[in-house]
C-alpha cells in the first residue's frame, strides 16, 4: 500500500503533520479494529429503490446471498458515502449519466458495511459533521469561532488531507473481492482515497463544491472539477498551505467537466423551462420546491418561507412541494408550527409508486396546494426531489451541491463558508439568485420571484443557453473519463 501522506502532488508533508497523520489512523484502529486481514467479500445484488429509473446494481460487501455478474466490460463502480445528501445526489447523476451512456452503474455505498471498519470510521465522523452542522444553526457563537473556520480553512489545510489519506487505509478492504479493472468514480474523496490504497486501477475523484480544500484530494485519481474557478484553485493548490506556493497538480490529474448534473433533467431542459414560462405567462400557481435535510437543519427559514406563502397559496397564487427526506419529525413539527399548513397539505408519505405518479402529472397537469414528501429509504428520500425538480419553478435551497443544477434556484443562508462559492458561481451563469442570509432578504427574494416579470424569465433564459455551452455535462464527461482511463 503506498503511503500518500507523506508527499502530496511533490508538496512534503511536515514530520509533525504526518506524526498526527499516523495518530489519527492509530485512533480509529484502536476504536474500531483493524480488518484489512479479514475476507471481505462482495456480492452484486439489484437495488430495489432506484434501479428500475437508473439501471443501478448494488455492491454489498460482507453480505451472504446469491450475486448476479459483475460486468467487468461495461461496468462502473459509483463509490459514494452517505454524508448529508449531497453526495448521493452527486452518485445519483454518475449512475444517471452511465445508464444514458451504456454503461452498468454499481452503487457502493463505504458507509453501508456495518460489521467493516470502513463504515464504523466513516459513520463516527459523519456523526461527528452532523453534530457540528446541527450546533452551528442553533449556535451563532459555535457557528462564527468553530464550524465557519473548520469548512472554510480548516478542510483546505494540505495537512487536513495527510490525515485522511491515513484513515482512508483502514476503509480500502471493502476493495479487496472487487474486480480491480472495473473504473471507480468518487463521489467523495473517502472512496475514491479507499479505492486507490486498495489496487482499484482506474479511478476518477469527482470534486463537489466551489471551494478549493486538500480535503478533496486523491493523489493518484484524476479528479473533476464543476467550475473554471475550482479548476485553477486546485491546479495551484491554492492557499492549501498558507500564503506558501505550492508544486502545482498535474494537468493530467485534473480536469473541467461541468456540473454533475442527472441524465434525464438535462435532456428535458428546454421542454421544463418552457412550462415554466408558460405558467408564468397564463398567471397559473408559482411552484415553489424546499428540500430540508440534515435533521431539519434551517427549519427556522423554511418556516419562515411557509408562512410568507400560506396567503399565496390559499388564493391559488403560488403551490408548494416540501420534501424533508427521511426526517418525518421535521415535517411534524412543521405542520405544529405554522397555522394552517395541516388544512392546506396533501401528504404523500413513504409511498414511492405514488411520489413518482405525482411527479409525472406534476408536468403537464394544475397543482394546488402544499404537496410534503417523506420517504424512509435514503434512494427515494433524495431522488424524490429530483424528480420534483422538473415541474417545479424555484428551488429554495442551500447552495451545495443543488446549486449546480438546471433549475431556477433561490439559495437561502449557507452551513459552512465553502457553501457561498456556490451561490456565487450560480449567480454569475444566471441560473440562481445571491446567497440570502438572513429571513428579510429571503423573502424579499421570494416577493421579487412572485410579483416580478424578469427574474424568473431570466433565469430559464441563462439555464438554456448554459445546456447549450455544456455546462450541465458533467456527469456525462466524467463518466466518459472513467471509462478512457480503461481504454488507454
């Protein structure tokens, strides 16, 4: 196993940073084991949630049971962990974009694995984000002096990735009885880190965000980049060691894809920009789509934006989709909050087979009302707003990884600074609006999307002329990456 925490793209890590390094592994292995003796193997099963829409075959590891093939010829391996949502979103496009292509997508989740070390490292430190993120909205303090500084600088640090290079040794078994030859795209650095330390031969790094931070690097992979801004920024590995300058990345460890965007939201684009116009044009209800994940995270905003549209809505003015993923308690509390969210809502919960019939009628039928979404299963809990995402006019959001995607986007206040460059590259294609980051202005943004004759025109004019200069072909281009690294 090479070790990659010593040396990082020619840059030298400090015998301290990489003493720490040793440390961090040490800690976990201790805490959790280390299996990299152990068998760990690996069986192809169907996934039963969105395989049917993306073509997707799961990979389990250290399950028993009958497995179907693995296609070693047309195979892709999406590597992804649940972390919030954002990166089964990102893996969701991958296996999009493969099916579109030809290629069979597997979905090999590294957090999925209880009895592996792998996912008992991964799951204490998503515990420990989650944490992090859930004080950070209640804590103006926490959020200001610990987790602003920690997603901003702290994740830059080139250090901050010796570290993770360490830990990501302890998941690369849940490699071991996978075919080496199949490519493997990341969709967060873990696996994509996981898989090289385990002999995978041909791996693509798919960097989220717009935030250049060495906790996204995987010396070894090519990595992907969304935006021209990310591409110079880790091309230079800039400000990933102070003011020092650094050996620059490899032009051929990195390259300009575009967003990372699903197959079948790109292909529809023209059609759902012109529904959205035409809706605007004909006075019909504005529909207005808020996904609310990370245990409720921003609940206060959200509720702030129901209330603002409850008037809207009970005059057939405006429509609203609420999708709170797998947190039921969210949308409980939402409707105890909020008088007459309970009177105007049709609920439409656990129930797949009719989350996709509504989102099918949703394009060319009237929507009225409040529509709120809950699914148990993670696949459906975030597909589902994709698939809302088609007829809906504006997407109130964060800006992470939904702030790349081809629909008019209203972006409310961030968690964790490196969240704002995607509201700023955003705004700058035209797609979405300015980073709102207090209540006032939210719905000052809200008012102006309701009354206004521009901003949503505008907006559907920039996401068509953005499909045509490929912005949105990420997914697709880096996909076809993956696949030229085999054919090489």
């Amino acid at each position: 196993m090479t070790d990659r925490s010593k040396v990082i793209f020619g840059n030298r890590i400090s015998d301290r940073d990489y003493k720490s390094a040793v440390a961090s592994k040490a800690k976990y292995a201790k805490k959790f084991g280390d299996d990299s003796g152990i068998p760990h193997p690996a069986i192809v099963k169907e996934n039963e949630h969105i395989g049917k829409l993306l073509g997707v075959k799961d990979i389990r590891v250290c399950e028993a049971g009958e497995s179907l093939p693995f296609d070693t010829e047309k195979g892709l391996i999406v590597g992804n962990i649940r972390m919030g949502f954002g990166h089964y979103r990102i893996s969701m496009a991958m296996a999009s974009a493969a099916n579109a292509l030809g290629y069979t997508p597997y979905w090999m989740d590294l957090n999925s694995y209880p009895s592996t070390t792998c996912t008992k490292v991964i799951g204490a430190q998503n515990d420990l984000y989650s944490l992090g993120s859930r004080i950070s909205q209640k804590s103006k303090a926490f959020n200001k002096v610990v987790w602003e500084p920690m997603n901003y600088e702290g994740f830059r640090k080139l250090s901050y990735n010796a570290s993770d290079q360490k830990n990501a040794e302890l998941m690369a078994p849940v490699f071991q009885e996978v075919p080496k030859d199949i490519p493997v795209i990341g969709t967060h650095v873990w696996p994509a880190q996981a898989a090289l330390h385990a002999g995978m031969k041909y791996v693509v790094n798919a960097i989220p965000d717009n935030w250049p931070m060495a906790l996204h690097l995987a010396e070894g992979a090519v990595h992907t980049v969304q935006t021209h801004y990310a591409y110079q920024g880790y091309r230079i590995l800039n400000g990933m060691r102070g003011d020092e300058v650094l050996k620059p990345m490899p032009a051929e460890s990195l390259i300009y894809t575009g967003h990372y965007i699903d197959d079948e939201l790109v292909r529809n684009i023209e059609a759902d920009c012109e529904a959205r116009l035409a809706r605007k044009k004909d006075g019909k209800a504005m529909r207005f789509l808020l996904t609310i994940g990370g245990a409720g995270a921003q609940k206060e905003i959200f509720a702030a934006i129901i209330n603002y549209l409850i008037p809207w809505i009970e005059d057939g003015r405006a429509a609203l989709y609420v999708n709170v993923g797998d947190y039921r308690n969210v949308w409980d509390e939402l409707k105890k909050e909020i008088f007459g969210l309970d009177r105007l809502s049709t609920e439409h919960m656990d129930n797949w087979e009719e989350t996709v019939s509504f989102a099918q009628s949703a394009l060319t039928g009237d929507v009225t009302g409040v529509h709120a979404f809950w699914h148990q299963n993670i696949f459906e809990a975030v597909y589902a707003t994709n698939l809302l995402m088609r007829s809906c006019d504006v997407l109130a959001t964060k800006p992470s990884e939904l702030a790349f995607y081809p629909v008019p986007k209203l972006f409310i206040k961030r968690i964790g600074g490196h969240e704002q460059w995607g509201a700023v590259h955003s705004a700058e294609i035209g797609d979405g609006t300015l980073e709102c980051r207090d209540i006032p202005h939210t719905l000052q943004m809200l008012e102006l999307f309701l009354r206004d004759d521009v901003l949503l025109p505008g907006m559907c004019g920039c996401i068509e002329q953005n499909k045509k200069s490929g912005i949105y072909d990420g997914a697709y281009k880096a996909v076809q990456t993956a696949m030229e690294l085999k054919e090489r």
